[in-house]
C-alpha cells in the first residue's frame, strides 16, 4: 500500500545532505507540507556532499562498483538536467566525459583499468565506450596535457556538477516551498511517532552516518579533497590519474577553480587530512599539470561517506511509517536521481520497478529493533 495516501500527508525528513534536500523538494512540490531536520547548518556544513568532486562517471566508477550502480548512474545522467533546471538559480553542469590519463611506468595498471572498463561495456552494451587515445589525440582533446602524457582514455558523455552551487540552489527551493528547516537539531527515530495525534505522518531518515545508531551496519569511509585556484591551468573535464598508490581525480570547476581528490579511505576518521596525503594529492595534481605549482589552496577538508557492509545503498521501511534511504558510499551524486526516483515510485505506488530495474534493495525492518 503506498505509503503517501493521502495528497497531503505531513512528512519529517532527518538530514538535509544531497538525498534529504532532493527529497524534500520533490514532496513539498507534490504539495505535502514537510520539515526538516539537520545536526548542521544550511550550508550542509556536517554532509558527505558538501566535500565531495560531484563527479557523474557511470563507465569510470564501474572499476570500483557493480553494475547496478551504473545503471543508476545512467539513470542520473538524464535526470540531472530535469532536476537542475526545475532550482531558482543556475548550477554548474558539464557533459564533457572523464579523460584517464598515465605515466608509462603505470601503463600495466592502466591496461587492467581498461579492461574492466570492456567488461561492463559487455554487460551494459547502451553505455558509451572508452575510447584510446595516442599521444596526438589525446593533444587534441585535452590540449592543455599535449607533451604531458603519451596515451589516455576518453569516457565520453560522462560529466560533473557544482556540488555546493547544488546544495545552496535546494536549500533556497526548499524556502520558496515552504519547507521548515530546524537547523543544527539532531535528531532520531525515536524522536518520533509518526502517524499519532501531532506527529508527522511519515518519516523520512536520510542521515548518512548520522543513523549509525539506528543502522548499525553503516561505516565510514573518508573522503579528502583540496580545492585551490589555478590561472595557469585550463581543463575541460575531468581528469583521473593512474597511480598504483595513490589515483587521484581533478576536477574543474568555474573560474580555474579545482578539485583534487583520491580514492575512498577506509575509516571514520574525521580528523584534518594528514601532511603525507596532501603531499600525494598536491603531487599528483602536479604530475598532471605544471601549472598547479602556483596554485592558491582554497580549502582542505574531510568528510565521511555512509556506506553498508556491500557498497551498495538501500532502501529500508522501519515499521508502518518510517523510511530510511542510506548507504550512497561515494557514488552520492552519481546515483542520487536514481534513489530520489525509485523511493518517490515506491512512496507514490507501494511499489517500484525502478528500483528492481536497479537492483536497489527496498528491505522491511521491525520498528522495535530500530529504537
């Protein structure tokens, strides 16, 4: 039975990261009047998506997830224009595709990539290939690496977003809705009863690694990022670095400013980044690109990434009246649209075919066992 029955049900969302804030537009648009819950401020200043790349790189992520999470990752690729262009100020949105690019010391490593990258193409046949590039075409595409790198890979379709434009343009949606925000309020499910006299009749829990104690499956998994300004440097897309050690990923965003990142990190540790894995990210950002010697650090900062025992997200119904979403690991905006989709279907209808084209897992959960 869905679990919106009624055109106006009074709906709590928990978190007010990337999937609480996408949620809550959606409903408040379908005109159900919602508040929202965040331990932090309306900058999203204690989200994942806040230190994030925004990267949207279906074939790319496909060496590191399953298949089920590039077909989400398809799923957004369409969805994202729809939802970009529904906000009340523009965010930065590009198409460009993902360049891979190595040293010849690491071509075997690159090989390997490139062969997963063959093997989800055989399962998805509809995804874009990569495409080989020799040391004139990879001049050609990204002219600013000509002489830099000899061979590469271009994904193309592949593309990024302005994470932080995105979650500033839903937080000012949210208020033209009439969402209440209670910022800087934790809160839990047994804060609520949803669906008695005064309650909320529908609880949304999108909290990342703020549901741990609700959902002790979840783990941390850190994410650092170096933001910094580089006149000097001009690229078109985003760009990943083969490393045996340390793979970084740059990535442009509006006026020379970049992204430098790496690899997931298995901890919760949300301590500053250590002197050892600025070094390697400014170093690999360097390998690339001379330039980024004279770039001006931005910012340095570190966040943890929810993620369940199998990397995947879920879907999960606490009782009659409580709905988790968790799990997004660090594909959040990559697969972002595709949960928003499939929990609406599944809200709407009582069921959702999206979500089992996806493979995403909708599970059942005693309200007892939770609180």
């Amino acid at each position: 039975m869905p679990l919106l029955s009624r055109p106006s049900s009074r709906i709590t969302v928990l978190g007010a990261g990337l999937m609480g804030r996408l949620l809550a537009v959606a409903l408040a648009e379908d005109g159900h009047p919602l508040e929202i819950h965040d331990a932090g401020g309306p900058d999203a200043d204690q989200s994942a998506a806040r230190v994030a790349a925004a990267m949207l790189a279906p074939l790319a992520e496909s060496a590191v997830s399953e298949p089920a999470i590039v077909r989400m990752g398809q799923h957004a690729m369409r969805r994202w224009p729809e939802l970009l262009a529904t906000l009340p100020r523009p965010v930065f949105f590009q198409r460009n595709g993902t360049l891979i690019v190595w040293h010849r010391q690491d071509a075997t490593h690159a090989a390997s990539l490139h062969d997963k990258f063959l093997r989800t193409q055989g399962l998805l046949p509809d995804l874009p290939a990569a495409a080989p590039l020799d040391d004139a075409g990879l001049a050609q595409h990204e002219p600013a690496l000509a002489g830099h790198f000899h061979q590469g890979l271009s994904l193309p379709g592949e593309g990024q977003l302005d994470n932080r434009q995105l979650l500033a343009a839903l937080h000012e949606r949210m208020q033209q809705l009439g969402v209440t925000t209670h910022w800087h309020s934790a809160k839990a499910l047994n804060d609520f009863s949803p669906g008695t006299p005064g309650e909320p009749e529908l609880l949304l829990d999108c909290r990342g690694l703020g549901a741990r104690a609700d959902w002790p499956e979840l783990r941390g998994v850190r994410g650092e990022v170096i933001r910094v300004h580089a006149p000097e440097v001009t690229l078109q897309r985003p760009t990943r670095l083969v490393h045996p050690r340390y793979p970084a990923y740059i990535v442009p965003k509006e006026d020379h400013v970049f992204v430098i990142g790496a690899t997931a990190i298995e901890s919760d540790d949300l301590s500053p980044a250590s002197v050892r894995s600025t070094l390697e990210l400014l170093s690999a950002a360097y390998a690339v690109h001379p330039g980024f010697a004279e770039a001006r650090i931005l910012e340095i900062a570190t966040q943890c990434r929810p993620a369940l025992p199998d990397n995947n997200p879920c879907i999960r119904r606490v009782g009659e009246r409580i709905l988790q979403i968790n799990g997004l690991y660090r594909h959040g905006f990559l697969i972002a649209p595709a949960l928003l989709d499939a929990t609406l279907q599944w809200l709407r209808e009582g069921r959702s075919p999206l979500a089992d084209t996806f493979g995403l897992a909708i599970t059942q959960r005693e309200l007892e066992d939770a609180t």
